[in-house]
C-alpha cells in the first residue's frame, strides 16, 4: 500500500490523500489515473525520516500544491514575500528568525519577525490565565 494525492488538473492543488495500491490507481476506479500522484508518509523537508529516498519533497496534503515541474508537494505559501526553499520543498520569510528563544510572529506589511505579544496575551485569555 502507498499514499496517494488526487491532483487537480486546473491548478495542481492537492484535493485528497488515500492509502491504495497501484493497480487500484491505475483501474480507473477513482477517475482518471494521471490525476493520482503517489506521496511518501515519511518524507519531510526533501528528507525521508527513516534514512530511505525522500518522494517529492514533502508528503502532501490537502491544500499542498502539486509541482510537476520541480516533481514536489508544496505547503501553502503562508506569506506574499516568503520565498521557496528549493532544497526542502518549503517557504521561507526572507529575514532570519531570531534565535533568542522569544515568541515571534511574522508581520508581513513589515516584512520582519515581531515579538508575538498580542499571540501570547490571546493564548493566555483563551487558557483562562488573564
């Protein structure tokens, strides 16, 4: 059995992920087999966790894009000015994170990292501490 991504065919964006063999695929059952493309469960970042041959990237989900050029499953890209990590198959803010071990956020009309106070101060409302 392997993990399997319906592609759709507009846009190349990741509508479901099953477990199935091949053969399943390739019947038709599901539709038209080239919209099918098989993911890894165990591949992150362009690694394969278990020292194997990382698949496409990263493991798909739903939302994930399909890039048949690069052959790779791309997470959504969560802001306008990150830029794509070709290497891992992730986007990246174009400033480094501090590594102070502070919350922060990514505030994208800045285009830099913030200390993440009003995440901290909503988490602590919402866990009933404020």
């Amino acid at each position: 059995m392997a993990h399997f991504t319906h592609i759709n065919k507009n846009n190349g964006i990741v509508t479901q992920v099953i477990v199935a063999e091949q053969s399943f695929i390739d019947s038709g059952t599901l539709g038209d087999p080239s919209e099918w493309v098989q993911t890894s469960y165990n591949t992150r970042e362009g690694k394969h966790k278990l020292n194997g041959m990382p698949l496409r990237k990263n493991y798909a989900a739903v939302g994930y894009t399909y890039d048949k050029a690069r052959d790779a499953f791309l997470p959504p890209k969560p802001f306008k000015s990150w830029v794509l990590d070709e290497k891992k198959g992730t986007w990246t803010a174009p400033v480094v994170k501090p590594a102070d071990k502070k919350f922060y956020e990514w505030n994208e009309e800045r285009v830099e990292w913030v200390l993440g106070v009003s995440a901290v101060w909503d988490r602590a409302v919402a866990d009933g501490l404020i």
